[in-house]
C-alpha cells in the first residue's frame, strides 16, 4: 500500500487524503478505543471512571445478567438488558418491515412517472429532511396525543366515544420511527426502482406469468439491492434510536438507544453505557458481514 | 372465423394522447390478415405504428377500437400472459439475474411443466438456435448475436402460435445482421411457426419476408409479396420508400384503353399502360425505377425523353446518371457494369435520351 504514495504523485495523492484519514482516525477510530477502554474500567462514582482506573470485565457481564450488578435488588431479573435489546430488534424488524412496504410501492409509483413529476415527487419526499426531526418528532406527538388532532377529528365525526390512547406506548414510537425513517427507505429503492426497464415486466408476461408471479420472479430480484440497502439504512439507525421512543414513549417504551443514553446521564454509569454501545456496534456488525457474505456483487454496489 | 389465418386484424384503432393532450391514432383503422405460416412484415418508418400494431398483437397494448383475432379467438382484450404469442424484443429483454438455461425455460416453467422436461427442451433449444453448453452462463456473459439467439430460444420453445419479432437484428452490425436474416428465415421454415416481423430496414423485409405491409402514419398502405410492393407499388410513399424511385409528376391528356397518354409540361408527352381509368387532366405522377430507364438506347414503341446529364456517380457494380429534362422533371438513371472496359455512357453535361417501355412504370395519383 506504501508503494501508492511514492512519488510526485504519490506525494500529491498523499496531501489529498491525509486530511480526511487524519479526520476519521483522530474522531471515529480513536474514540472506539476509548469507548473501548472505558467499558473494561469500574465507574466513578459521579459519571466518569474510577482514577487510577481499575481493570474489569463486570459492565460485559452486568449486560448479560442484570443481578450481576451491586445494586442489584432481590426481585431482579437477570435478562433485564438482554431482553432490551431484544425489544429494540423487535421494534427494529417492524419498522423496517413497514418502511419497506410503504416505500417500495411509492418508489414504483413516483419512478413511473414522467421526468419532471418524478423529481418534484422526490423532492417532497427529500423535503422533510430539511425540517428539524426533533421538532417533526414533537409535532407527531400533538397529533397523536389525547387532546390532539387525530382523536379530536375522530371524536368529531363521532366515531369513536372518547379519546383512543395512541400515545406513550410501543405504537407511538413504531409510528414515530416508520414516520421519521420512511425516506431512509425511499432512496436507495427508487434508485432501484428507476433503473429497472420495465420491458422485462413484458417479457415476463408474454412468457406467460401473471402480473403477480412476474413481480416475485423478476421485478423483486431486480430491485433487491434497493430493498436490501433500505433495510440496513432503516434498521441500524432504529435500533440505537433514543430521541423517538424518549419523546413518543414517554419513557415507558425502553430502547437500546435510551438504555445507553440513561447510562451518560441520570445513572452515571459510562462503563456500563460504553459496554452496551460496543455490544451493540457487535450485532450490527454481524449483520452487516452476513449481509455481504450472501448478498452478490450487484447488492453490494447499489449500498 | 375462419382458420387459416394466424392473426387477425380487423378494423383496428388504437389512440394515444399526447404530451400537448391532443389524440394521435397510433394505429388507425387497420385491417389485415396474417396466414398460418407466413413470415410477414410490418415495414415502415418510426412512428408508422408498425411497432404498436405488434405490441396490440403481444396483448402489450390494447386497442382502442376493432378486434384482433389469433387463430380465429377474439384476443383484443385478452392480457399477455394468456395470449398464445411470443415475442422476441428489440434490446432481447433477458433477465438479467438468471441464467440462460432459467432464462429459456421461463416460459414453460410459467405453464408448470416439470422440470426434468424442462432442461430437456432447453438443451434443445439451445442446439436450435447453435449454442449448445451456455446453460450456465448469465445474458451479460454473452455477445450481442448470442443473446439475440437466446431470446429467440426463449421464446421458440412455447412453441407459440405467433412469433413476434420487433427489429430484433437492429442492435447487431450490417455483417452478423445478414447473417442473422437467413438464419431466422431458415429457422422460421424448418419450425413453420407464423412469424410477424417489424422493420424499419425495406432491404430486410424483402430478403425475408413472404408478404409485407407497409405502414406509414397508422395506416397500411399496401399488403402483398415483396415483388408485388417492389414492381406495382400503390402509392407514392410505398414506391419511395421501398427500393428508389423517379416521380415525374404531370396530368391526364387521354386514355385509349389502357393505354394513358399523360403530359409532362416541358418535358414532352409519355404512353403508360395503366388498368386503372382515369379523367382528363387528372394529375398523375409517372413513377419508374432508375434501373428500368436506360439512356441513349432508344425504344421503338416506347418513350424516349430528351434531357443533360447533371452527375454522374461510380458505384462499382452501377453507375447512376442524373438527368434534368427540359420541365422541371428529374430522374436518375441506373446502368449495369457489365463489360469490363467499363466506359462511361455519357458525361456530365452531354445531351442524351432517357428511354423506357409503356409498360414499366406506374402511375400514381396518392
């Protein structure tokens, strides 16, 4: 790899990526490793860690039995974190599932369109990106809430007696999430989407399969990079989401995201938080490796 | 309805609208009539409606108005996958993601036939059309001319009632092209499967084809054998767009029978045998081939115009001679090669005589 920057323009190429290695090294690689160092230490007692630091692997073990730690009461339950994680994969796995079949249609319908509706459809969908996601986040919430303005218009047209509780639960964060990610899924399948020639939709058809069979067997394949890379951009980011479930779930939907953001802030436990966040770096890493280990040359590059 | 025909189609219309909103009649009012093995053309320039009269009989398009026919069934409404047809697209439409051998059998795959058959009929369709072994390989691996062949195997294999074929040489080099016309046309006897072929290539439809239509704004101007459409073209765009042609317009002086007398102003008064009758001062367009003018080799009996040769052009097997005659009237003239010494007839701005007999041109009034 040296051999590259020998030279004039080796030295050229040398001035013109230093910067950005430079940039990801010193504020991506070097704070995994102190993430690292932190959860292998024992906390302070006011958020930190203990100074002279003291080696342990309890923040590893705390995850994967709860009654592990010193605080632990006697009606603990020792998958308490685990089972965490589980639900934040669960919410994951639903709304990316959503995202993709809300997205997937969209995308077809706006890459049929002519060129110029095609780009304005795009841009609307491109649009809310440039609003705030708290303050979209916050105005989901007003239409959810009890008083607000969906159960109001519900309430006007009487079909329903009194207000439906549609907010504070695991639905309002799936709604919050489905809502603020749906773009995330709408990109890359649109890319996918558009460059698909939709003469092979006729070709299939003229060899005899029904509209139905035809899309399983070639427009679903074709467009699979898209889809794929929809479910990782939707997913990874859902997983560790923290601000949707603390302001839909009104802090009774637990995440991964809010577990970890807990650790930082009222329970003064960096060890403990840095060690969830390297766990859950792990899991998304092995998804993303098993991903490239069956996806093709094609998926690969549609990412 | 009777039988013997493959595809009909009766009274068809089928209208677009346009990007202004207006309506365009793609295809307006077209009646014809394909046989039961023929290999038929649909020949005309882009935006004939050639292309979209073979997409209604795909079942890719509906028609607005009429009703298409395939072996006697009434068809116009029935969609594609149901359709007893085949066709082989211009860019060939493999599916990419498959293999050739999944990409062959598709078709009988859809109609649930079992798979042990299925790779049998592959391997033989595969010999069909000579590229035995390529089960494996993906379209990408494959040249232009093998992926031609592979879509052409795709869809031969359904054995269908129809073959439609849209320009599918035109992706391929003049050199495989004339390769490829024989070959499908020797396929299409050895499989007599009733081809319908679209081309916008005039040279193409008459090597292949056992009858054509030839198409221009919707319409079907003429349908019939290639040497019917060369030698008795109907109307002025058939003559001008198959083959070449020397339109000398003037009007009807008299007609003795079948004989017409019809007057070029300027040019002189010529004789053409014509069945059809015509009034007095009718205009008319005496339309002639270059290779049946001939020059400085006058006629007993015939017409021989006096006119200057204007150019002159070597092509190697002929040579062209333009002529301007005393009207406004032009023509070209075409002479044969033929002895070795070839020695030009006349030069460019010699007086000469442009002859040819009663019989060979044909007037036309459209």
């Amino acid at each position: 790899m040296l051999k590259f920057f020998r030279g004039k323009k080796g030295f050229q190429l040398f001035g013109l990526l230093s910067p950005g290695a430079l940039w990801i090294l010193l504020f991506f690689n070097l704070p995994i490793l102190i993430v690292l160092f932190i959860s292998l230490v024992e906390r302070g007692r006011a958020g930190g860690i203990k100074l002279p630091p003291e080696y342990t692997i309890d923040n590893y073990s705390q995850f994967f039995n709860a009654c592990s730690s010193q605080f632990a009461g006697p009606e603990c339950d020792p998958f308490l974190y685990v089972g965490i994680f589980g639900h934040s994969v669960r919410i994951g796995l639903i709304v990316t599932l959503w995202c993709i079949l809300l997205g997937y249609p969209l995308s077809y319908f706006i890459s049929k369109q002519k060129q110029i509706w095609r780009d304005a459809l795009m841009i609307l969908v491109i649009i809310p990106f440039w609003t705030n996601f708290l303050v979209r986040t916050y105005a989901l919430k007003q239409v959810l809430a009890t008083e607000g303005l969906l159960n109001s218009f519900l309430m006007n047209l009487n079909l329903i007696n009194q207000p439906l509780d549609l907010l504070f639960n695991e639905f309002a964060v799936v709604v919050g999430l489905i809502y603020g990610y749906l773009p995330f899924a709408i990109l890359p399948m649109y890319a996918s989407i558009e460059k698909f020639d939709h003469t092979l939709m006729e070709a299939a058809a003229d060899l005899g399969a029904p509209p139905r069979r035809a899309f399983w067997r070639v427009m679903l394949p074709m467009t699979l990079p898209g889809v794929v890379a929809a479910l990782v951009l939707v997913f990874v980011p859902v997983v560790g989401a923290f601000i949707t479930p603390d302001i839909m779930g009104g802090g009774k939907v637990e995440m991964i995201g809010t577990l970890i953001n807990r650790q930082f802030g009222v329970a003064r436990n960096w060890p403990f938080g840095s060690s969830m966040s390297l766990i859950l770096m792990l899991l998304v890493l092995i998804g993303v490796v098993l991903y490239f280990r069956s996806s093709t040359e094609e998926t690969r590059r549609a990412m | 309805m009777a039988n013997e025909f493959a595809v009909e189609m009766q009274d068809v219309l089928k209208q677009f609208v346009t990007p202004e909103g207006g309506i365009l009649a793609a295809v307006n009012h077209v009646t014809m009539q394909i046989k039961d093995g023929e290999f038929f053309s649909l020949l005309g320039p882009s935006g004939c409606g050639k292309t979209t009269s073979l997409r209604m009989i795909a079942g890719f398009e509906l028609p607005t108005d009429g009703k298409i026919f395939i072996r006697g069934k009434e068809m116009s409404q029935v969609p594609a996958f149901q359709r007893p047809v085949n066709t082989v697209f211009q860019q060939y439409a493999l599916f990419p993601h498959m293999t050739v051998e999944q990409n062959i059998q598709f078709g009988l795959e859809m109609k649930g036939v079992p798979r042990a058959e299925r790779s049998r009929r592959v391997s033989e369709a595969l010999e069909m059309v000579r590229l035995p072994g390529m089960e494996m390989r993906k379209p990408k691996q494959l040249s232009g001319g093998q992926q031609q062949r592979i879509a052409l195997a795709r869809a031969l294999i359904n054995k269908p009632e129809v073959l439609l074929l849209d320009e599918p040489l035109g992706a391929l080099d003049l050199k495989l092209r004339k390769e490829m016309q024989l070959e499908l046309k020797t396929l299409q006897r050895e499989v007599g499967i009733t081809f319908i072929y679209v081309t916008h290539d005039q040279e193409e439809a008459l090597t292949m084809s056992d009858r054509i239509a030839v198409m221009s704004k919707g319409l079907a101007l003429q349908i019939g054998a290639p040497e019917e459409i060369y030698e008795r073209p109907a109307t002025k765009f058939v003559a001008d767009f198959i083959g070449e042609t020397n339109f000398l317009d003037g009007s009807v002086k008299g007609q003795n029978g079948t004989t017409v007398e019809v007057d070029l102003p300027g040019t002189g008064i010529v004789f053409v045998e014509s069945s059809r009758k015509f009034t007095n001062g009718q205009a008319v367009s005496v339309a002639a081939r270059p290779e049946k003018l001939s020059l400085n080799n006058e006629i007993k009996d015939g017409n021989n115009l006096k006119g200057r040769v204007e150019e002159v052009i070597y092509i190697g097997t002929d040579t062209h001679y333009g002529v301007r005659f005393a009207g406004s009237h032009k023509a070209r003239v075409r002479e044969q090669n033929i002895s070795q010494a070839h020695k030009e007839i006349a030069k460019t701005g010699d007086e000469v005589t442009v002859s040819f007999t009663r019989t060979s041109p044909r007037l036309l009034t459209e």
